[in-house]
C-alpha cells in the first residue's frame, strides 16, 4: 500500500523572520524581512564573531528584497512542502 501524499501549506507572510547561527557560540541573529532597516548582521551579537562572508549577506539581502516585492503583488503567494504520511 503505497503511503497517502499530504501538504503543508505556508503562507508567504509566515516566512518574514530570517536567522543565522553563529559557527562559533551557536547564538542566532534573527531579521524581520518587514522591518525597515532588515539587513544580516556583519558580527555575532554575542561573541562578536564575523558572519561568513560578504556572499551570504548579499544572498540574505537578497531574499529580503524578493520578500518584500512578492508580498507587493495583489495575488496571494503560498509555499508547499509535500510530505509522504
């Protein structure tokens, strides 16, 4: 019997908060994509280690721009992860 395919459904607005892990304390910087000033962090806010590289920032500055201009749009935007139950 072959397993029932489900979804779970997520809304583009529940995927606002972005974080980082430090390699070094494993302490997280979480953004808000919403927020005005959103941008990664350059440093840890706890031991001050820096945050990979210019790359990854770039890459998370990115997506909050891609956040913000999808959430522009007037249709409503979901995500889908499928899992087998």
């Amino acid at each position: 019997m072959r397993g029932m395919e489900q979804q779970t459904i997520i809304d583009l607005k529940e995927l606002s908060r972005i974080s980082i892990e430090c390699g070094k304390c494993q302490s997280e910087a979480t953004m808000n994509a919403m927020s005005a000033d959103a941008r990664p962090p350059q440093r840890c806010p706890c031991c001050g280690e820096e945050f990979d590289n210019r790359f990854v920032r770039d890459q998370i500055s990115a997506y909050i721009t891609a956040y913000r201009t999808l959430l522009g749009i007037e249709h409503k935007i979901t995500l889908r992860l499928k899992s087998v139950a």
